[in-house]
C-alpha cells in the first residue's frame, strides 16, 4: 500500500511539472542531457536553423515574420522577423538582423549588423557593416568601415576607418579618422579632416578644418574656416576667421599721365573745347610699360583721358579719332 501511494504522489509531481513548466505550442527545450541547449518560445514559426546550438528565442514572431537563430549562442528576445548569427543578439523590434559574430541589434525596424562586434542601438534601416562599428540610432545612417561610428541624425554615411559622425542630416565622414560632428550636407573627406556643422560645408585635405558657417570649402592642408557664408582656403595652413568673401570692387578711373610711356610723352591734346566723343574701345594687356605699341598707335591715343583699373593686369584705353583740321583765320584787313 506503501509503495502504490509513493507511485501516486509520484505520477502527480510529473504531471504538475509537466502542466506548469513543460512545453507549450512554439516552444521546444532540449535538455542537458543532450549536446545542447536551445530554448525557442512564442509563435509556432520560431526555429533555429540547421544544428545550431545553445539558441534562445525569448518570444515574438508573426505569421510570416518568424524569429530565427542561425548561429550557436544567438539570442533573439522577442518582436518579429528578426535573425540572429552567432554569438549575436537582437533585443526586439522588427525586420533586423545581427548576422555578424558577437554582433548586436537592441531594436527598432529593419537594421543590420553584419559583421563582427557591430551594433546597432535601434532606429530604422540603419547598417553597421565594419567591424567593431556603430550606429547608435537615427533613421538611414550607415557605418561601413573598422570602428566607423553614427551618433544619429538620418542619411549620415560613414566609410572610413575611425570615422565619425555626431548626427545631423545627409553628412559624410570618408577620410581617414575624419570626423563630422552635425549640420546638413557636410563632408569631411580626407585624412585627419573635420566639420563642426553648419551647411554644405567640406574639408577636402588632410586635417583641413571648418568649424561652422554655410557653403565653406577648406581645401588645403591643415587649412581652417572658423565660419562665414562661402568662404574657401585653397592653401595649406591658410585661415579664414569669418565672413563672406568680399565683392569685386567696383573699378575707379583715374589718370595715366603717372604711368605713361616714353612714346607717348610728344602726344598733341585736343583743342579746348573741341574734345570729339569715343569711337572704339579697345582693352589691351600691360605689358613692360607698354612699350611695344607702336607709335603709329600711340599717336591716335590721349593717355590723358585713359581710365586706368587697377588693381586688375589689364588697361582700358580709348581710341579716338584723329585731331580736326581747324581752319585758319582769315587774313587781317588792310590798313587803309
């Protein structure tokens, strides 16, 4: 009787074990007994792939959106349509895959991290594809080389190693541990460059600098823009502090009497009063104070009325026609 009620109590403990712990649909537990262990829970779709090992899947899956491990230890805890390789582990959220070793998603929609160490805080399609990369959020920002990191921002694309972008919107960091911290359409493209922020700002050359502004272009080594609208250092270790680049100014006539040359020295003025209007403007190039005109020419020009603009390479000097006959006054009377 002793040993009928032991069996009893015995069938009754398996049977509570097996109602408050054992499997439930979509869930499978290998015991230790085996060579491993995978613990896959939620939608009936749920799976490991192959024979993988030591997989968890905490929850989740739709209809058309299982949770699936495809390499030993990955770790999926719950949403739907995410993948995990090996060592990798997606948190949640929708359409991602940490297909990389040890990579790791913590959620959002539809990002990927494939390759080794990348991660993904969350946000939406963003891609770590350099090792040890990182994209901590955002919307479309891409890390695609060794230690590349995005802070957040949308359409920020980082391709070199080491580079950096802080966040910002369509910015682009693709030299050598370059960095560019925020603002829209900027890119730091060269070695050791970096943008502050600001708009449709460049650092073309190794270690060229632009700290703000819009529209600035340091395109020499070492170069820096403190800020402004368009400025551009084309030199290496030029500076530009600020503002805008100044407008040509506008060309002032003065006199060339101070720079005429010895072949016009003899040149006859006009009359008083006579002085006849412009004809034909001509601009000709200085060029060794102008002493290969000839003087046929020259004598067809007055240096007097020349307008002169400097500071450009360049003279502008109006060709007049040749002084009128004037005629001569009649004879004088007889004195009777």
């Amino acid at each position: 009787m002793r040993i009928g009620l032991c069996s009893v109590l015995s069938w009754l403990m398996v049977v509570a074990f097996i109602l408050m712990g054992g499997p439930v649909q979509g869930q499978t537990i290998k015991m230790p007994g085996e060579t491993g262990w995978n613990v896959v829970q939620g939608f009936a779709g749920n799976g490991v792939e192959g024979e993988v090992r030591s997989a968890t899947i905490g929850g989740g899956g739709l209809d058309g959106f299982p949770n699936i491990v495809t390499g030993e230890g990955g770790t999926i805890g719950g949403g739907a349509g995410n993948r995990a390789g090996e060592l990798a582990t997606v948190a949640g959220g929708v359409g991602s895959s940490a297909e990389g070793f040890r990579s790791t998603i913590g959620g959002g929609g539809y990002n990927l991290a494939d390759r080794d160490s990348a991660t993904i805080a969350g946000g939406y399609g963003n891609r770590a594809s350099g090792s040890h990369a990182t994209v901590s959020g955002g919307t479309i920002n891409t890390a695609l080389e060794v230690n590349a990191t995005v802070g957040g921002g949308s359409g920020n694309t980082a391709s070199e190693r080491h580079t950096f972008i802080g966040g910002g919107t369509s910015n682009t960091a693709g030299g050598l541990a370059s960095v560019t911290a925020g603002g829209v359409y900027n890119s730091s493209r060269a070695a050791y460059a970096a943008v502050g922020g600001g708009i449709s700002n460049s650092a073309k050359a190794r270690g060229a600098v632009v700290a703000g502004g819009a529209g600035n272009a340091a395109e020499g080594e070492d170069a820096a823009i403190a800020g402004g609208l368009n400025n551009r250092v084309s030199d290496n270790y030029g500076t530009v502090v600020g503002g805008r680049p100044t407008r040509p100014a506008t060309p002032i006539p003065t006199p060339a009497t101070h720079l005429m040359p010895a072949w016009a020295a003899g040149i006859r003025t006009w009359p008083r009063g006579l002085t006849p209007s412009c004809r034909e403007v001509r601009t000709i190039p200085l060029q060794g104070h102008l002493a290969s005109r000839p003087d046929a020419e020259a004598k067809s020009m007055n240096p007097a009325r020349a307008p002169l603009f400097l500071p450009m390479p360049r003279i502008t000097i109006s060709v007049l026609p040749p002084p009128m006959n004037l005629p001569r006054a009649p004879p004088a009377a007889p004195v009777l």
